[in-house]
C-alpha cells in the first residue's frame, strides 16, 4: 500500500544510505521492517483493546470518519 509520510532530512539519509548498503531501489522495505518492530513492541494488551472495535462501526458512521479524517488532511496540507 502506498502512503505519504514527512521525515526529517536526517532520517531521510540515513535510510537512503541503509537502502544503498542492502542494495535495494527504494526504503519502503525498511519502514515496513522498522514498523513492524515497533507494533511487535507495543503492549499487548493495547494492541488487543485496539483489534476490540474491528467491525463496529456501522458503514454510514465509517463513512464519516472517511470524511473528517479527510477534511483535517485538506486543512491540515492547506495551512
């Protein structure tokens, strides 16, 4: 899945320098490694109260999380 994410330039670098040393094109394989380490490390008990709420919201109520979650990026990117 593709996203956008803002990094400081340092960390850019660095992970520009990491992709170069493991001789790979881009570093999405490396966030993806970096991110999954970091929810393996989160509390167990924080990530099951999480997986708690899948599937309760009803399809009008996600639709307007969609919404909102929308409108505060197009704000968000606009200020």
């Amino acid at each position: 899945m593709r996203t956008t994410i803002e990094i400081s330039e340092e960390n850019h670098t660095l992970l520009r320098t990491l992709a170069i040393q493991r001789k790979e094109k881009g570093f999405s394989k490396i966030i993806d490694e970096a991110l999954h380490a970091y929810f393996q490390n989160q509390s167990t008990e924080q990530n099951l109260s999480l997986l708690e709420f899948k599937g309760k919201l009803t399809k009008n109520r996600m639709n307007e999380y969609v919404k909102d979650v929308k409108s505060l990026r197009n704000n968000w990117r606009n200020s």
